[in-house]
C-alpha cells in the first residue's frame, strides 16, 4: 500500500470521477492507475463517472466561497503563495515582491485565478451590456440636446 493508495480511500466517489476526468493529463502512468484501481474497486463504471460529474456541474456555487470549488464542489483546494509579475518599485534597485494566494481544486483542477464561473460570466455579460446601455442613453440625450438647442436659438 503506498501513501497515494490510502490518501485515494479518504476521496470520496465524485472527487474520484473529477479526478479520473479532468486531470488524466497532469498525472504519471503510475499514478493515473491507482486513480483507476481505486474506481475498480468502488465498482463504479463510466456512466457511474459521468453522472457523479453531470450532478455536480449543475450544482450552482453563486458566490464561490474560497474553500469550495465552484466547478466540482469539493472543498481539497490547494493553495500557494506565489510571487505576482507585478512588483512595487521601492527605490532604483530594491523592489518589494508582491505575493498572491494561488487558489486550485486539488480534484478537478479549477484554478481560482483564471477560471470563471457561470454567475462571473453572467456578471460580466451583465456589466457590458448596462455600459452599453449607458453609452446609447447619453449619446441620444446628447442629441437631443444639440436639437433643443438649434430650436432655441
Ligand atoms: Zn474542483
């Protein structure tokens, strides 16, 4: 028994699909195959797999909680503290390094930087439309503006 083999035990049905589905490319042959005997041995075939994941996409994480993957909905999130490309200038020849938390699912992979969510996407759709909106009032004021103003004078 390796350590791999009992930290898999701990995992529970799901987190093993998401494991099985959406990291094959990130592990080793070796290591993919624990993943799969472990499946072996919780009897779960691959339409098993498929429903465990499907159920868990529909789940909607609103507000992500950072301890909570929105995608998979497991809560083993690895983080790390990573230096950012941006770096405060303090003086000509000493910089302050900025560091941020590096947030992603230790099961499916989802990384908290760059991925979005349904609800972000929506957010952003939602921004971009109500500038828009924004943008076509002002103009149309705008000239309306212009035209009150050839009739007044
Ligand atoms: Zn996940």
């Amino acid at each position: 028994m390796s350590d791999l083999t009992d930290k898999l035990k701990e995992y529970e049905d799901f987190e093993l699909a998401f494991l099985f589905k959406y990291q094959k490319s990130n592990f080793l042959d070796a290591t993919y195959k624990k993943i799969e005997d472990e499946i072996n041995s919780r009897n779960l075939n691959s339409k098993d797999i498929n429903f465990l994941i499907n159920r868990k996409l529909k789940v909607r994480i609103n507000n992500h909680k950072l301890n909570v993957c929105p995608r998979c909905t497991s809560e083993k999130i690895i983080s790390s503290r990573e230096e950012s490309d941006l770096q405060e200038n303090v003086g000509l020849y000493k910089y302050t390094p900025i560091y941020f938390e590096h947030r992603t699912c230790g099961v499916c992979g989802w990384d908290f930087a760059k991925n979005l969510t349904r609800f972000d996407k929506r957010k952003i759709l939602k921004i971009f439309l109500v500038s828009i909106f924004i943008s076509i009032v002002f103009t149309l004021l705008f000239r309306l503006l212009l035209k009150l103003q050839e009739l007044i004078w």
